[in-house]
C-alpha cells in the first residue's frame, strides 16, 4: 500500500472483512472518531493516522492468513476452569 492516499488504500477489502462502502473515507471516519472523543487533530495528523491504520490493519489480517495458525489457541486464551500443576514435580 506504499504510496497510496488513505482514501485508495481504504479499497482494499480485507480478510474477512466486510466490503467496503462505497463512498467510504477513512479520513472522515478518523475525523468523526477523534471528534466524538474530544480528541483534537490536525488533518495532517488525521491524514497520519489514516495511513498507518492501513499498515496496521495489513499486520493484524497477516496474523490470520497463516492456514496452520488457524484453529490454534492464542498464548493469552482465558480459561475459567483452574488448572493446578505440581511444580516440584519435574515434568
């Protein structure tokens, strides 16, 4: 996506995301976000966070794109039922 505004970058529909409206600008959404949490941001800044939510959503669909990673547990998986191990056990 090197190179690309945040408004063309914003067409790449990612993996198993929904498609994207048409119409649609990240910039506004940031813009509308920012504004909604009393954030202030200048558009250069607005235009920054655009392009690196790109570069961040590109390494989030990444994680999810390796077929072998696909059912597996993530390392911080919750589990409510205790799990008790004999630590001076040795195995």
């Amino acid at each position: 996506m090197s190179g690309q505004a945040p408004e063309a970058a914003a067409e790449h529909n990612h993996v198993g995301a929904p498609p994207v409206p048409e119409g649609y600008s990240i910039t506004e959404t940031m813009k509308t976000l920012l504004g909604l949490s009393q954030l202030p941001a200048s558009d250069a800044e607005i235009a920054g966070y655009a392009v690196a939510f790109e570069f961040q959503r590109m390494a989030v669909d990444a994680l999810y794109a390796v077929p072998e990673a696909r059912y597996a547990s993530p390392a911080l998986h919750f589990r409510a039922a205790g799990r008790i191990v004999d630590w001076a056990d040795g195995s």
